[in-house]
C-alpha cells in the first residue's frame, strides 16, 4: 500500500499497493505470485474493482452493502457486493451515463440519465422503463417523501455555471462552480458564509459533508480536498496519479472510493491514529477530534485497522522492485547500450525497464570497486560523527562575547536534556534575526560595572572570570588555526565539582564584599559632586511675570504651605477673618458654608468697567425722566 501524511494525517491508497508493471503477460504475473511472497499478498479489497477503460460515477446503496459504478467502454454499470467481496453483476447499456441514483435501501431500484436525453430505469431484474427528456440533463435529485425525480437541463453559455451540489440538512448548502470554486451557504442570506478556490481553474466534480469532523470534501479532475467548513483551514488532501471523476465517502467510515480516467476505481483508507485507539479502549471519554480523522474501517473490512498498525511500524516502498528504470546515458556507463532493441529492456517513457539482477551484475562488472567506494564512504561518516562529539570552535560576535558564550554553553547543556527526553531543540538566540542587533550595535553592550547588574549576579566575578580565560584560549587557537580538543579550562570534572562547591560556601562573602564596594564607590561619587559643586559659581536668574498676574512674594508661599498643615477648623476660621468665608446656621440645624472665590486682576478690572458702565446708563436715564417731566408741565390744556 502507498502510504503520503499531509498535516500528519496519514492516507493508505489500497488500490495501489505493490504494483506491477502493465505490458507483464499473465504467465509472468501468475509465476510472480506463485515466487514472490510480497506479490501474493498484495492487498485486493474487492476483486477485479475496476472498469475496462474509464469510470464516471461511484455510489453506495443505502444498507452499505452493494457498492455500484458506471463506467466505459462499452457503456455499462457494475455491482459490487462488499459481504462477498467481489462483483455481483454487470449490465451493459445503450449510451454513456452522465449520473445515476438508486432508489431502493440495496441494488433494486436503479435510475440512470443517459447522454443521449434519456432516462433508464431498471429493476433487480434488469432493464425497467425509459422515458426523454426536453434538454441534454446534467444532473437529477429524487425527492424520497413525493417520489419526485428533479432534473437540471444545460448550462447558460459565458457564466461560471454550477458544476456541483449537496445540501447539510435543510439551511446549509455547498455550491461547486466551473472555474474550481466552493461556496458554502445559508439559504437565510443571499451572501456565502466561506469561498473555498482550489486554485486550478477546473470544474469542481463532487462536494461531501463529514458531519462529525465538521468537513467538506471537494474535489475536481485533480485534487481532492479536506477543509473546515467553518474556518477553510485544509485538514488533508490527496492527488491521484489519474483524472478524478467522482469522489464517494462510505457512511460512517474512513474510507473514500474515487472514479478515475483509468481502469481502476481507487480506495482510500484514513484511520484513527494508533494512540486514538488505545485512548478508546481504556477510557470512554470523547477523543479529540483533530486526532480523530475520518473514522474506522467498515465491518466488511475491519482487517483494515491492523494491516495499518502493521503497516506504521514496517513502512514499504511502492516502486518496482523487480526491475530498475534506467536511462540511455546509465546504459551507456553500463556498456549495455547494444541491449537496446531486445527483450532484455522493455522501453519506457524517455528510459528502459530492466531486471533488477541483471542491473547489479552489469554493475559489478563495470565498477568492482564499488564496496571498497562504500567501506571508505561508511569510514568517513563514522570519523565525522565523532569529530561532531568534539568541543568545537565557534566564532563569537563583536559585541556580548561573554553572553555568547553563556548562550552556547547553555544551548549545549539543552540539547543534551533534548536527546535524553527525546524532545526536539528549542531554537538558538544567536540564530534568531530578532537578537541579531543585541551582538552588533555596541549600544546594546552589557554594562557589568552597573549597579543593578552587581546585585543581581553576586557570582557574576567568578564566573566572568571563567569565560574570560575561556575567551582568551578560543581567541589564542583561533590565531593559531588550531582546533580544541580538550577542555579549554584543562581542569579535571572533580576540581570544577570542588569549586562549585567552594561557590556555594563563599556566596554569602561575595554579597557583602560587592555591597562594601559599593559603598565605597558611592561614597566617593557624593564627594566629587560636593567638590564639582563648591568650585561652581551661582548666577542669578531673572524670570517675567505673565499679563493679569500679581507679584507675590515668597513669604505669602510659606504660609500657604503652613497653612495647609492645619486642620479644617484651623483653615476654615481663617477664611472666616478674611472675609472669603461665610458660615451661617440653617433652620434644620445643619451649617451652610459660602466661599467666595479670588478674583484676578483682570476679573476685577472688568467688573469695574462693567459698574462704571451700568452708572453712566442710569444716570442718563434719569436725566431723560427729567426732561419728559419738565416738557408736560409747560405744555397748555385745550
């Protein structure tokens, strides 16, 4: 069986297994299997599944058990029974078959829609009734409640027309189009809810819901896919070496049959995963479904499930082992080029098919150096995987040495924790385009003097001293040209185990030597500043007071701020006196406190103007007032 994993779901392909080649006469194929013990057992999950030239469509009866397809030359239909494992029947008919339906829970009750406009329907016995249609039909759905059969004429000529169709339930619905697109929708909206593009530009052949992994299945003459129908992310997919031309999903079950442009019709197989099995028989609890993929194997071939166990732990290859492809040039190299023409070489595509034993004998003779080429090959692997085992000079940045170096020691120490566990490595800082700027802009060096970084690393000095006298030997032998072989400390493991210890003891010592030189080192700044401020001389500074604004002085600062210290009495008695406070008794028994807010220059200029202003009108009133009343004293009665 040919086995290919995309996103680590792994697909079996049955109808491939170890092939043979097809211009082999039967005699041969026969003798083969009668010799060959990987021939004989081949995997034949149903006999002679195939049709003469060319398969259209694929469907499983309802009950599971018979499984049809129609196909050419001649036009025909065949049954397969999957309790027996083999074919059934086969009828032939008048005309190619564009799709078909059955009707019935088993092979019963048939209907077929002809290329030709017609419709054939056929019984268990054969050949029923035929009736015409009006248009060249495309495609036709049977409607179980009514008995109703719905057909689909020819397309309209220049408009991405409808290739494909299934419906999920009675809302969702996925569209197929001609240019290799699959519109997901919801018969409540006009828009689609996910495109899918295969990206090739062909008609898309066959849409199927997997309703327990939430999946869509589509597939054109090329590829099959599985996505997400909520998200579009792939799960998997599969292209056969032939031209699909339908795609069937057996019900319940993991397995996928596809009607190709060849003779053989193809069966694939993807399993549960071997530790989803054992998960299922310990526990009961539902297993997760992206290790889930498609589902078990049908009870008609549940031997499936072990030949893939098997399978997974002794993988096989898929070529021709009996013959080897050889090219005109590799006969040439050979000295066989005179075989050309003859029985021995079966030509084939732009080489030639030869017996694998004669092959190794032709290449004995021409190079019986050959073993010594691959003992000396084999030597020289085996000397560079121990020289890998060696302390092996690393070229260190400019800029962070001694943190390099801390990087790969540690990056070291890592990778052996990762083979022990058999984990994978975790990707190295000094590789990571991220930290690149941190070991080429001196900016970015690492200040050990600092404070901060003192405190933080009490065992900083000795350890820094470590990878200095380790930097010094690697800079030395880089000079030299000469490779590390040994410890660049060149101290037993027993003197570094007794100075870790020493380590430990001494940590307490090396804390407060660092706080004392700190001290120290502060101690020493505070007298340069007071130095640096008594040779300084004061100048004195003028400042501008802004428009609208008093001068006050810094007296009045001080006893705000004295001020502020006293409690809320203390203050409130104080506004009181000033006269921006007013503190009255109210008729419930409560206080009532009125402020009366500072008023700025400017505020205050702008209200005199405003009195002076109401002064003037009033007093032009008046004068008015006062004329009116002279005028009607002197005016005569009549």
């Amino acid at each position: 069986m040919q086995v290919s994993s995309l996103n680590e779901v792994k697909i079996y392909s049955l109808s491939a297994g170890r092939s043979l080649p097809e211009w082999l006469s039967d005699r041969k194929k026969r003798a083969l299997q009668k010799k060959d013990v990987d021939v004989r057992r081949r995997i034949e999950l149903i006999q002679d599944f195939e049709m003469p030239t060319v398969s259209t469509k694929i469907k499983v009866s309802r009950d599971g058990q018979y499984i049809m397809a129609v196909g050419t030359y001649k036009p025909r239909v065949r049954c397969f029974d999957t309790y027996q494992l083999s074919q059934k029947f086969e009828r032939c008919l008048d005309s190619e078959v564009v799709t078909f339906e059955i009707l019935s829970d088993d092979y019963s009750k048939i209907v077929f829609l002809q290329c030709g406009r017609f419709v054939e329907f056929h019984s268990q016995h054969g050949h029923y009734y035929r009736t015409r249609i009006p248009k060249f039909g495309r495609d036709f759905s049977y409607h179980y409640p009514s008995c109703d059969l719905y057909f689909v004429g020819a397309r309209i000529d220049g408009l991405p027309s409808i290739s494909a169709l299934q419906f999920d339930g009675a809302l969702n619905m996925a569209v197929g189009t001609s240019t290799g697109q699959v519109l997901l929708y919801d018969l409540r909206s006009s828009n689609p809810l996910i495109v899918k593009d295969h990206h090739y530009g062909l008609p898309i052949k066959s849409i199927q819901f997997h309703r327990q992994l939430d999946l869509i299945i589509s597939a054109d003459s090329r590829i099959i896919k599985m996505w997400n129908k909520d998200t579009g992310k792939i799960f998997t997919s599969m292209e056969p070496e032939h031209g699909i031309n339908d795609v069937c999903l057996y019900p319940n079950s993991g397995m996928l049959m596809t009607a190709n442009e060849a003779p053989k019709m193809n069966i694939y197989y993807i399993p549960l995963q071997r530790e989803v099995r054992e998960c299922e028989y310990l526990t009961t609890a539902r297993v997760n479904p992206l290790h889930e993929v498609l589902g078990p194997a049908p009870k008609w071939c549940s031997f499936l499930d072990n030949l893939t166990e098997e399978l997974e732990e002794n993988p096989e290859s898929t070529v021709y082992d009996d013959y080897k492809f050889v090219t005109r040039k590799d006969l040439e190299n050979l000295g066989l080029a005179h075989l050309i023409g003859s029985t021995l070489l079966r030509a084939y595509m732009h080489g030639f098919f030869m017996d694998i034993r004669l092959y190794h004998k032709a290449k004995m003779m021409a190079n019986p150096f050959a073993y010594e080429e691959y003992r000396r090959e084999k030597i020289r692997q085996k000397i560079e995987e121990t020289r890998a085992q060696r302390v092996q000079l690393k070229k260190l940045p400019k800029v962070n040495k001694e943190l390099a170096l801390k990087l790969i020691e540690e990056e070291g120490e890592e990778q052996q924790i990762a083979r022990k566990r058999k984990q994978k490595n975790l990707p190295s800082l000094l590789k990571d385009d991220r930290f690149k700027v941190m070991f080429e802009n001196p900016d970015f060096q690492v200040d050990e003097q600092s404070e901060e970084f003192r405190l933080l690393n009490p065992l900083v000095s000795k350890i820094s001293e470590k990878r200095k006298r380790k930097l010094k030997i690697l800079e030395e032998l880089e000079a030299q040209g000469q490779e590390e072989e040994e410890e660049p400390e060149g101290k037993a493991s027993d003197a570094e185990s007794s100075e870790s210890s020493d380590d430990e003891k001494g940590w307490v010592e090396e804390v407060r030597k660092q706080r004392k030189l700190l001290r120290q080192e502060e101690k020493l700044k505070r007298q340069e500043r007071s130095k640096e401020d008594q040779q300084t001389l004061l100048k004195p500074q003028f400042f501008e007071i802004k428009e609208g604004e008093e001068f006050r002085s810094f007296k009045d600062s001080a006893k705000k701020q004295k001020l502020m210290k006293k409690t809320l009495e203390d203050r409130l008695k104080h506004e009181e006196k000033l006269g921006t406070l007013n503190v009255s008794d109210t008729t419930v028994g409560s206080k009532q406190a009125t402020f009366k807010l500072k008023k700025s220059e400017q505020q205050r200029k702008q209200q005199e103007a405003e009195k002076l202003h109401r002064q003037e009108r009033k007093t032009l009133r008046r004068s008015a007032s006062h004329l009116k009343s002279k005028r009607g004293r002197g005016r005569p009665f009549h």
